[in-house]
C-alpha cells in the first residue's frame, strides 16, 4: 500500500527491561543515537526480549519531564517508574496521514507500529520518521506559492 506508516517506520527497535534505572536508558538512548526504548518484563527469562510483549516505552521526554526536572538521580529511579504505559499503537498499513493524526490526538511523539494479523511489533514511528518523509515529498516551492498567496489574501495585496 502507498503511502503507508510502514514504508517510513523505523525497523530497528531498541528494548530496556523495566527493572533497568533512568540513567541506563539514557546512557543506551545516547550510544544508539534513538529517542526512544520499548520496555520489556524480562522476569519471564525464557525469552529474549525482542520477542516479548513490550510493557511501555520510555522517551526522550520521560527522561527530562520524570528525572531531570523533578530533580532525581537517574540512578535512582526505574525504567517502570518513567515510563509510559500503554504504548500508543498504529497498524503498519494504516497511512502516514493517521498516524500524525494520532500522534496529535495523543499527545504522544512515538507510535509503535504493529502488524495487522499478529499485533506483533513491527517498528517505531517518531518525528524524526515523519520529517524525513515530508522532505522527501514536499514540493517547497507550492508551499511557498500557497503562502504567499494567503498573505497576499489576507493583506489585499494584488498580483
């Protein structure tokens, strides 16, 4: 399908366990140049964690709004004490269009794409996935005409 969330997503997705402190995953979010970390249960050992039910995710944003601006020591607090939970979904085939869309009705930055059959994890949406996107299928210069257009409108200026 054209213009699908899967065609932009991010593959290659990141995991924590929940029981890891703030600062590992800050430390993990920093080596791997990422914004965000699924977080995964690893008490349930007889799986690796790319293969289990991602419990939440922990963001750039829990980061600063959960640790740094409340003051705490990211060593100090848990992974499962920052999180968000549930993570806020969309299906692989559902379009880019929808999934800005629920992004914005969420109040969320990350969407975890999921497979329509098994509702297993497929990748992750963020920002940086959806800039990419635009830039690549902007036409600035009808942007820029459209504008100016709506300024001329607005002022009375003519053409």
């Amino acid at each position: 399908m054209h213009n699908a969330i899967s065609e932009i997503m991010t593959t290659n997705m990141e995991f924590i366990d929940m029981t890891e402190n703030a600062q590992k995953a800050a430390k993990k979010m920093k080596e791997k140049r990422i914004s965000s970390l699924l977080v995964v249960d690893n008490t349930k050992k007889n799986k690796k964690e790319e293969e289990e039910e991602p419990v939440g995710i922990v963001t750039e944003r829990d980061l600063v709004n959960r640790v740094c601006a409340e003051g705490i020591s990211g060593r100090e607090v848990s992974v499962r004490e920052i999180m968000s939970s549930p993570i806020a979904t969309v299906e692989g085939q559902a379009t880019i269009e929808t999934a800005a869309d629920l992004m914005l009705s969420n109040k969320v930055r990350h969407l975890l794409v999921i497979h329509e059959q098994t509702g297993k994890p497929m990748g992750i949406i963020a920002p940086s996935d959806l800039n990419r996107y635009l830039r690549a299928n902007t036409d600035m210069d009808e942007v820029n005409a459209r504008i100016l257009k709506t300024i001329q409108a607005e002022e009375g200026w003519q053409l």
